[in-house]
C-alpha cells in the first residue's frame, strides 16, 4: 500500500487529505469530506497523482504518519487497517485480481 498526504496548496501548511493505493491492483480510497467517510475511487485518486500541477501538493508517507494524519483530516476516525481497506475494493472477496477498469 502506498499512503499520500495532500495538501491545499503547493505551500502545503495542514494536510487536507488522504489517499491510500494499491498500485499493483490499481485501487485506492480516499477520505470523502462531504460523506465523512472512507470511499473508493481509484480514478480520483490517478487523476491528481499524475497531474503535473498537483507534484508539490502531495508527499508519499510511510504507515505510521498516514495514521497520524487520518486522525487530523478526519476529525478523529482512525486510518482502517490494510485488512479492512483491501476489503472495501471492489471484487474483495472474488479470486479475480485484475485491477479495477476505474484506473485512469
């Protein structure tokens, strides 16, 4: 699993994001403000990593700092274990491990 913290701007200042991804299988989750909780879209997720402009508004963390800042970007809901996450992508429990036609 790779972790992204995401900032406002390119001076980024407070985290205001995050993005967890299963780049070998081409799925990820973010947490949605709006709906106050952990949702899948791995489109989303593809579109603002390899969008140029967005290079200095994000930082590839390790584990323990995603942990720390899924508390603060959420209000307190911890960052669900790598089990729980596998768990929301589509086709879970399937024994197909192609990746998701939602990558972009």
């Amino acid at each position: 699993m790779s972790y992204y913290v995401i900032y406002r701007s390119d001076e980024k200042g407070p985290p205001a994001g995050l993005f967890v991804m299963d780049s070998g299988r081409g799925q990820a989750i973010l947490w949605d403000h709006r709906k106050r909780a952990w949702a899948y879209d791995p489109g989303l997720v593809v579109r603002f990593l390899d969008d140029y402009r967005n290079i200095d508004r994000y930082d590839n963390v390790d584990r323990a700092v995603a942990e720390r800042v899924a508390e603060a970007v959420t209000g307190g809901e911890k960052l669900p274990d790598e089990s729980l996450i596998r768990a929301m992508f589509p086709g879970a429990g399937d024994s197909d491990d192609r990746p998701n036609s939602g990558k972009q």
